[in-house]
C-alpha cells in the first residue's frame, strides 16, 4: 500500500513539476525581480545601473502625469464597475430565468468581444467613432441629431466615455459567463419555494439569486480591478495612446511609455509596483467588508 | 498500461513545450548562401534586422543586391514591421544581429543605446571604407551625414540615406480650381476660404506626431532660422520658446483653428483614415515623410499628381524649410560581422543601392549623387526634394530632436493638441514649452546633445 501511495505521488509529480517550473521561470522570479529593478535607475538596455532606493517612488509621488493617469484608472473602476456589472448581472438573470427562446443568442453575442482580438476591437470602434467616417455619427445625421455629433476620441469631453463604451463592450461578457454558472448552481428548489411563499421576480432576485451569487461578485470583483488596471491598456493604447494631450491615460499606458519611449525602466517598475499594491490593498478590504459575520 | 500511457503523455507534453523554446522560424527570416564561390570576401555571414514599413521591398531588394556582389556570403535576413518591437531584446541577448535599421525611436532609442555602450564606433567605417564599386566613404559621405549623428564624439549610425519630410498636396487638384500652393502664410489664409467652398478642408495634419514635425518644428526654422530650431529643440535654450518664432508659429495655428481652416475631426481620426482623405481630395495638404508614395502604393488615384512642398511659412531668411531624418543603421558592438556589415553600407552607397534607395523616396547624403542618372527612379514628388537639396532658398531642419528628448517632443504634442483645441493661448503655449524645456535641461537623467558647450 505505501508503494502504491508512493507511484501515485510520483506520477502526480511527473504532471506537476514541469508546469510548476515554467510558472516560477516565467511567472514569479519576474515578479520578485521587480521589486529589485524598481529600486534602480535601469533603462532596459545596459547592465550598469544603480541601485536608487526609493528615489523612484519619490518621483512618482511628486509626477503630476502620473497622479492624472491614476485619476483615470479610479474613474473606469467606479463608472466601470456600475455598469459592468449590473447589465453582467441582468443578462444572467435574463438568460437562466427568463422564457426567452433566444437565450442562447444572447448568450454567444454578449460573449463574442471575449473571443475577438482586442486590437481587432480597438481598430474597428475607431472607425465606428470616426467623425466624418463612423457609423455612430452617421445615425446622427440620418436621425437629424447633428448637433450631438462629436469628435468621440478627439475631445477631451467625450473621450472618455467613448473608451469606457468600448470596455464595457468587451467586458460584460466575461462577467455574464460567472453570474450565469452561478445562477445556475443554485438549487431549483429554492426558487420553487420562494415562488410558493409568494415571492415574485424582483424579490426573488433581492432575497434569493443576490445573496447566492456573493462568492461569484467577490471573485469577480478581483478579476474586475485587475481589468481595470491591466486590462484596459489595450483600449487606451490603440485607440487614443492616453490622448487627447493626456485626458484618456492610464497607469499602464504611462508605465509603457516611460519604459519604451523614455526608456526609464526602473520608473517604470515602480509604477508596476504601485499597482500591484493597490490591487492588493482594495481586494483586501473588499474581501474584508464582503466576509460573512459568524 | 494506464501509468505507462499517462507517463508517456507527460513526457510528449514536456518535449512539446521545450520544442516551443527551440523554434526559431518565421516566415520574414530568410537564411540563403548564394550561388557560386568565385572570389572570397573576408566574411561568409551577414544577419539584418531591418524595419520595412513604408519602404515595402527596398531592404530586400538591398539583399538581394548584396548577394550579387558578395556571392557565397550566408545573409540571413527579418524584414518586416515588427522589428523595432524585436531590437531591444536581441541586443540585450546573445543572439546579436549584425546590422539593425530602427525606424521608431519611440520603441527602441537608438541613442540611449550608445550611451548604453551596446553600439559600435562605426567611425572606422567612414575614414577607411570604400563603397563596394570602389569610392571612397570619407571622400562621397556629405558632412551633414556625419554631424548629428555623434554621440561623445563617436559616430553610431552612418546616416546614408535621408528621408524627407514636407506637405504633400495633389497638384491637379489645385491645377482645375486655379490654385497655387501657397508659399506662405498670408496666402493660405486666402486661399483657404475658396477651398473651403469646394468641401476641401485647407490644413490639417493626420496625427500628433506629424503636426509636431511638419508644423512646428519646422515653423520655427521658417520663422527664424535654423537657430531659432536649434536653440528651441536641440540646444534647450533658455527663453527659445518665448522667441518671436514660437510665439509667431502659434498664434499663425490659433488663427488659422479660430478662421475655421484647420480640421479639427482630424483628432479623432487615424492617420490611415486621413490619408485616404487625402486621396480623394478632401485634404489640400498633408505633412509627410518621403515614404509616402510607396506606402499609399495601389491606393493613389490614376490621375493624383502627388507632389510635396515646404511648409507654407518664411521669415527671417527668406528661406522655406523641410524636415529631414536620417535613416538610423546601428551596428551592435557585440556584432559577429562586423566587417560584413561595413560591405552591406558600402552596397547601400554604391551608384545600384542609390537607385534602390531611390525608388523608396530615400536620398543618399552623398556628395556626387548623380541626380540625372536617378531621375528615373524618382517619382516626381521626389525629384522635387531633390532639387531642393541643390538649392541655397530651401532649408532642411534636423528631426533628431525626437530621438534626443522624447519628453520634449511629448510636450510639444500635447500643447499643440491643447493649442488646437482651445484649451490654452498661443502665450500660453510658448510659456508651457519653456517649462517643460527647463525640465528637460534641468534633468541630469537626460543626456544632453547640444551643439556647443553650455
């Protein structure tokens, strides 16, 4: 028996140990290796740099830039966050709840941007908000509302709603496919007997799928900020660069542009840093005020 | 039999990723070694990593035209788009190519990677060298290949050839209206009602970066000189940017925008949206670099008479300017081949590369370019810089500055963007860039390249 166990724990090492190297290769000694270069002036190109203590957060505290970029993160994680996950939430609830026969339509079209190339998403809503060539001020003109025509990623007013448009596109999707399989894990059973004592749609969304899908928000929710920190580089970079002048930034975007076009790497580091823990700081308190009180 | 299955199973899946590792092929890269042997040069390989872009075929042709005339050297060669993304970490692996051209100094600094010491003192190449139909570099190179080129003395990136950068226009267009390109900034202005007329927007520039070179950069040579450009952009002099040239430079852009000339949609569009514009005759103008007949190629109407002129602004000298950029080829000081790279140069400079360079909307910086011999090659848009290099009326600024101090060129684009949409005074833009100017001059991290000692 205790060769048995023994085959067995080799075999499941045999599966294991060559992803585990990869992972801490490619994955965590990178990681470690940040908060070292963070500390450093390297420019990404020689091997003669110096260690700079905190002279890099020092930097960062004082960098009106960056405070501007950071300003725009906070702002896709409140508009963002609202709306993201409320239609993800209502899309669920519609597409395991309601009789609708075309649920499984729905279902596929709210997830296709997951599935899309974000590069190939970013070029095409550039055209869709081009002023004289897109689509959108096109159905302006045609609905006669030309005065609400706009120059979409070209104006300081407006560019920011046009990118949280197209995040919000390509996120909802991915939020829908977890509310769905948790809606879907919950018992029939209880929904049967919350329908016996009279409860009716709302209520028993209120009292029956909310509460029940809290572990699946909590998750989510890290998921989310990650996106909103990580994620949305793509969009911001392709479509606008952090511009007009600035106005649509993003830590990431910043952080990629003082690495490659500055070539600060070790600035750039401790903007990933700076990240890093404020990632970690609200899922922290996010998971503390979400815990259940025994 | 169902452990030995799953054993095998782990060990495909293990040599299946550590094969991803080992795969070294694309289908950019060509690795050939050319017909007969006959005689030896010192060298049997050559490895390139060279941008191509808007020069479609011109590299390859280059190659091509090498293993003509070095026949048995092994030339591996990537030439695509994405090299510039590729530099940094092949120069900072073991795996070095021998000869790099770098488009975008925005992803890899070619400068920051000399100071680095990652590049080869190339100035060997022009004391010594001769071309590969026997010319002497030092005596055919134009000094201006030379000059902005130094880093601490040494000389990083022979500046062969040079691509050019003004306001191209469709001369057909301004031909049936009865237009003339103006050749200033009154005569845009009273130009531009009419061309407003007939649904042509008169200026605009198809992205941020184009509208920093082409309109203010060179706007201040026009302005005031070559030294008002330098003091500004190069040398970061104190109150340059509160001069009479920038001042006159912005106030020209904030009355054109306020008169309604400038199109301000531009903002929100791509420069490839904007440059099919251009082709259909909505945009009088537009600035661009010399790549652009070869980059819109199949895409530019039959009867389009693409041309290009200067920006349409003088001042103190009298003289209109262009922007000019020489084409940036590194050698990498831990290169292999070096001497295989010196002979790819000297092929670039031979009177057969001049004609290839030519068909690119290039120009070698050479001393007896045989311009009646390249006439052919040129299309017509071209012949026209060419004539102006000749010319003692038209002026060339340098655009090296953006490869010196990206945060000086980020301050410009943002200003000009906020110039453009209102947001500050043309007072208020030369009182924004001499501060981001000073920040730059005060910032030790920064390496300097002024012309004098300060």
């Amino acid at each position: 028996m205790k060769n048995d166990l023994a085959k067995k724990k080799a075999l499941f090492a045999a599966f294991v140990i060559p992803s585990l190297a990869l992972y801490i290769y490619f994955v965590l000694v990178p990681f470690g290796q940040t908060f070292y270069y963070c500390m450093t002036d390297w420019n990404g190109m020689t091997k003669n740099y110096h260690f700079i203590g905190f002279d890099n957060f020092r930097k960062l505290f004082q960098d009106n830039e960056f405070w501007n970029a950071f300003f725009h993160n906070i702002k896709y994680c409140v508009y963002g966050g609202v709306i993201i996950f409320s239609m993800a939430i209502f899309n669920a609830v519609i597409v395991t709840q309601s009789n609708l026969k075309e649920k499984n339509f729905y279902r596929i079209l709210f997830y296709v941007p997951n599935i899309l190339s974000p590069v190939i998403i970013c070029v095409i809503w550039s055209f869709i908000f081009s002023p004289n060539w897109g689509v959108l001020n096109s159905i302006l003109r045609f609905l006669h509302l030309d005065s609400l025509q706009r120059v979409w990623i070209g104006d300081k007013s407006t560019v920011f709603g046009a990118l949280l448009t197209v995040w919000v596109w390509c996120s909802i999707g991915f939020y829908m496919l977890l509310y769905i399989a948790a809606i879907e894990g919950i018992p029939k059973d209880v929904f049967e007997a919350a329908e016996i004592d009279g409860a009716g749609p709302w209520n028993q969304f209120w009292h029956v799928t909310f509460p029940l899908i809290k572990e699946t928000t909590k998750t989510s929710l890290v998921f989310f900020f990650m996106n909103a920190f990580g994620g949305i580089f793509s969009i911001v970079h392709v479509m606008t660069n952090g511009g007009p002048s600035g106005s649509s930034d993003v830590l990431t975007n910043y952080m990629y542009n003082e690495a490659f076009k500055s070539s600060r790497f070790g600035y750039a580091t401790a903007i990933g840093v700076f990240m890093i823990l404020v990632i970690s700081l609200v899922s922290g308190i996010m998971f503390a005020l979400t815990r259940d009180k025994d | 039999m169902k452990k030995l299955l799953s054993i095998l199973l782990v060990s495909a899946m293990v040599v299946s990723l550590a094969a991803c590792g080992l795969q070294t092929s694309s289908p950019a890269v060509s690795t050939e070694a050319s017909g007969e042997e006959s005689e030896k040069p010192a060298f049997d390989k050559l490895e390139l990593l060279m941008f191509t872009g808007g020069y479609g075929d011109m590299w390859q042709e280059m190659v091509d035209l090498f293993k003509k005339t070095y026949p048995g050297v092994e030339v591996t060669a990537e030439l695509n788009s994405e090299t510039d993304d590729k530099v940094r970490a092949r120069l900072m692996s073991d795996d070095v190519p021998d000869l790099i051209y770098v488009s975008d100094s925005t992803k890899f600094n070619q400068f920051e990677a000399a100071q680095s010491g990652m590049l080869r003192d190339m100035s060997d190449f022009i004391e010594n060298d001769v071309t590969s139909d026997g010319r002497k570099v030092s005596e055919i190179l134009n000094p201006s290949a030379i000059d902005n080129m130094k880093v601490g003395g040494k000389l990083y990136f022979p500046g062969i050839f040079s691509e050019y950068f003004g306001w191209f226009y469709n001369e057909k267009l301004y031909q049936d209206n009865g237009w003339e390109f103006p050749k200033n900034w009154e005569e845009l202005n009273k130009l531009a009602p009419a061309m407003l007329e007939k649904g042509v927007e008169p200026f605009v520039y198809q992205h941020v970066i184009y509208g920093a070179r082409g309109y203010v950069m060179t706007g201040l040579a026009a302005v005031g000189g070559e030294d008002a450009y330098r003091a500004a952009c190069i040398d970061l002099e104190e109150g340059a940017w509160n001069g009479e040239a920038a001042h006159t430079v912005a106030n020209n852009l904030n009355d054109l925008v306020k008169s309604g000339y400038f199109m301000t949609e531009a903002l929100g569009m791509d420069f490839t949206q904007l440059q099919v514009d251009f082709m259909n005759n909505k945009l009088a103008m537009i600035p661009c670099g010399t790549w652009l007949e070869k980059e819109m190629e199949g895409y530019i109407p039959e009867d389009f008479k693409l041309r290009i002129a200067p920006l349409p602004m003088t001042g103190k000298d009298g003289k209109h300017y262009y922007s000019a950029d020489q084409n940036k080829l590194i050698v990498p000081e831990a290169a292999k081949n070096v001497e295989a790279a010196k002979a790819f140069l000297g092929v670039m400079l031979s009177k057969e590369g001049q004609k290839i360079a030519a068909k690119y909307g290039n120009i070698p910086i050479v001393n007896d370019m045989d311009t009646e011999s390249l006439k052919e090659y040129f299309s017509d848009s071209m012949l026209s810089i060419v004539e102006a290099t000749q010319s003692n009326d038209l002026g060339f600024v340098n655009n090296i500055a953006y490869a010196w101090y990206p945060d000086l060129m980020d301050a410009i684009m943002n200003n000009l963007t906020d110039l453009v949409l209102g947001e500050i005074t043309p007072d208020e833009f030369c009182t924004k860039m001499e501060e981001a100017t000073k920040s730059v001059r005060e910032d030790s991290s920064i390496a300097k390249y002024y012309t004098y000692e300060h």
